[in-house]
C-alpha cells in the first residue's frame, strides 16, 4: 500500500467527485420529460452565469425546479449518512455498525410523527421536530452509556439498541393514531423519500454537514491510532475522551440531518465506508471524505432509480438502497471471509 499523502487524498477524492459529477448528470437527463446531455449544459452553464432568458422555460423547470434541488438533497443525506456511519464504526470498533445503531433514527421518527398528530398543516414541521427527537435522543443515549464519566462503547452501544427498541415501540403505538392518509405518507417517508423539498433553506443544511464532517475530520488521524488499542493511544497523547466525544456528537448530528429530511435511508452508512475501506484502505484521513463523497454518489443514483424505475409511480429511495445494498454487503462480507 502507497503512503497516504495529502496530494493522493486530493487527487482520490477529485476522481470521486468527477464521478459524482457523472451521476449528476444522469440523474438530471433521465425522467418522465428527457432531456440531452448537451441542454442540461447550456441550462447549468446559463443558470449559473444568472442568464435565465436563454433557458427555455420547460428546462428551467425540469432542471432546476424539480431535478436538481432533489439531487443537492440527495447528496446532502448520502454524505451525511455515509461519514456517520464511518464515524460510529469506529467509535464502537465494530464494522456493522451503521448510523441507526444508536436510535437517532428511531428519536427522529417519533418526532415526525408527534409533528404529524400535534400540527399536521405546518409547512416545516416535520423536520423541525424530526431533528428536535434526534437531538433528544443523542442526549440520552450519551448519558446512559457514559461509565465512569466517559465514553465506553460497549455501554453505549447497549444504551443505544435499548432506546431504539423503546422508541420503536412508541412508534408503533402512536402509528394507530394516525388516519390513512397520514398513516401512508409516514410509512413512506419512514423508507426513505427525497421527493419532498425541506422548508428549511439547503444552504444552512450544507453549512451543518460541513462542519460535522470537517469536525470528525479533525479526529482522523487520532482515531488511526484509537482503532490499533485505546491504551496504546492514550500513551502516544491522544485524549481519547475528546475523540470519542466529538466523534459521536458530529456522527449524531449528521444523522439527525439526514433523517430529519429524508426518512431512514438503509445501507448507505453501513455499505459505502465498507466499500471505500476495501478500495483505499482504513485510514481515517481518506475514508473520511472519500464515504461522504461515494455516499452523495450511492443516493444520487439510487434516487434515480427509485424515480424511473417503474415512473411514472416512484419508489422509495430507501427501498432502492435496501435492495441494493443487501447483496453487496453480503457479497463483500463474503469476500473478505475468503
């Protein structure tokens, strides 16, 4: 294996990004209304220098009223999901775990679904109180698995499944309260949906998924030496708590954003740090920005899918992701037995 240096991580992260640049654009051309390669250049190329006259109208609707304001969002939850996941594999040094692990997912579900009974009319509401529940739960599941006044993953881990089973519960009872519509349009969204826009403007949402993944980042090089003993690395002056601190707080919040607007995506922060340790290696100062790029890459095509697939009738694009996602893990799960 090549020595990491900072010119190789920006020249693989540049090819990924290449790549998800490719998948844009696929993802732009194909629909109900098609569109060629070479239009959606002329419309990015004219939106862009703030030349809207030159647009036709049907493309300027296609592409930045509909397309592309659902691929930013799809990027957003698959980096999100993918650096979380990343982040939680190593805090609890087990590769299975993923960002639902510790219950955020199931905290930001109650939370949806109280918005739904509670003000079921309000533009935004579900979000909100999406990432409130996946902030509660955050906090709890911290305290409860603090042992001796830090972190102890084995203790957070348990802390975790606990809270998600309780939540899951509380759930389904407060599922029997909804009406029909409401009750399809949870279950849909609890799959996983991007079809439908956040109230909340995308910048600011972009401004939290950089700073918790550029705060992980500030950790990789000590969770290299954390993941070869937690005891080798406190000799060598890691502060070990602070790691695992700011580990599960950023890992948190990036998966409270991602649910928070999306639903519960699967597979995506447990499958893509898997793949992206396979192809470049566990070092935490690549496989941290190489997941939340293959991360944008998986949804972006997954979403794709999930809307062409059986169009005019959409998907899920947690469906896509599951049905995907199952056979390659087992595939690379097997492969790395043998």
């Amino acid at each position: 294996m090549r020595p990491l240096t900072s010119r190789r991580v920006l020249w693989i992260c540049a090819v990924l990004c290449a790549v998800l640049l490719l998948a844009v654009v696929i993802a732009l051309r194909m629909g109900a209304y098609s569109i060629a390669v070479g239009d959606i250049v002329m419309t990015l190329v004219n939106g862009a220098l703030g030349r809207r006259e030159r647009i036709p109208s049907e493309f300027w609707l296609v592409v930045f009223g509909l397309r592309l304001p659902r691929i930013a969002l799809g990027i957003l939850v698959g980096a999100a999901l993918s650096t979380a996941g990343a982040g939680f594999q190593a805090l609890l040094r087990n590769p299975l775990a993923d960002p639902y692990v510790l219950g955020v997912s199931s905290g930001a579900a109650l939370g949806a679904i109280l918005s739904l009974i509670a003000a079921p009319h309000t533009p935004g509401a579900i979000q909100a109180t999406a990432f409130a529940g996946a902030l509660a739960t955050i906090a709890a599941v911290y305290f409860l698995g603090r042992r001796g006044g830090q972190i102890d993953s084995a203790t957070l881990l348990l802390a975790g499944i606990v809270t998600a089973s309780f939540l899951s519960a509380v759930i389904m009872f407060l599922m029997t309260t909804l009406s029909g519509r409401d009750l399809r349009g949870m279950a849909f969204w609890l799959m996983g949906d991007l079809a439908s826009p956040p109230a909340v403007d995308l910048r600011w949402l972009y401004f939290l998924l950089i700073v918790g993944v550029g705060s992980m980042y500030t950790t990789a090089s000590d969770l290299n030496l954390i993941l070869t003993g937690e005891q080798e690395a406190r000799h060598l002056g890691v502060n070990v708590s602070r790691v695992k601190l700011v580990v599960y707080v950023a890992a948190s919040v990036l998966t409270g954003l991602a649910v928070s607007v999306s639903g519960a995506i699967g597979y995506v922060g447990l499958l893509v740090p898997h793949l992206m340790r396979m192809i470049f290696g566990s070092d935490y100062r690549l496989l941290i920005p190489a997941s939340a790029i293959g991360g944008a890459i998986l949804i972006v095509i997954a979403d794709t899918l999930a809307r062409t697939v059986v169009a005019p009738t959409e998907l899920p694009v947690g469906a896509m992701t599951a049905l995907a996602g199952a056979p390659v893990f087992i595939y690379l799960m097997r492969r790395r037995v043998r």
